[in-house]
C-alpha cells in the first residue's frame, strides 16, 4: 500500500491509514512493519457468497491529510 502510493512506511502511521469495512467482520489489515495489505481473519468463500459465483470483497484506505 505504501509503494502504491507512493509514500514512505513511516507516513503510514503517521497519517493514520485505516481500512474501511462493510460489515462486522475486518477481513483486512495493513501491515505495521511492510505496509502490506494482509488478511486479519480467515475467510470462508461459501458462507460469504453461497449462491454467488463471483464473490467480491470490497475495502476502502483511508488516508488522512493532504496527498
């Protein structure tokens, strides 16, 4: 995430970058230490999308202060 926006890893947490979920469950977290975008919990295709072939998980960045 930090290479895609071009940014050093410090300007992540300095920034306050968080993810944005809909739902309860995060499926998703940054990184600390790469800035990496990794899975926080398992995720179960068939509970999520049980009738549907392509199953999408949607996620907003948020980043604070000016880019």
């Amino acid at each position: 995430v930090a290479k895609d926006l071009g940014l050093p890893l410090s300007a992540l947490r300095d920034r306050g970058v968080r993810i944005i979920e809909r739902g309860r469950t995060q499926y998703f977290a940054l990184h600390g230490k790469t800035g990496h975008l990794v899975t926080s919990e398992r995720i179960d295709r068939e509970q999520l999308c049980e009738s549907v072939q392509q199953c999408v998980l949607r996620c907003e960045l948020i980043v604070e202060g000016e880019m």
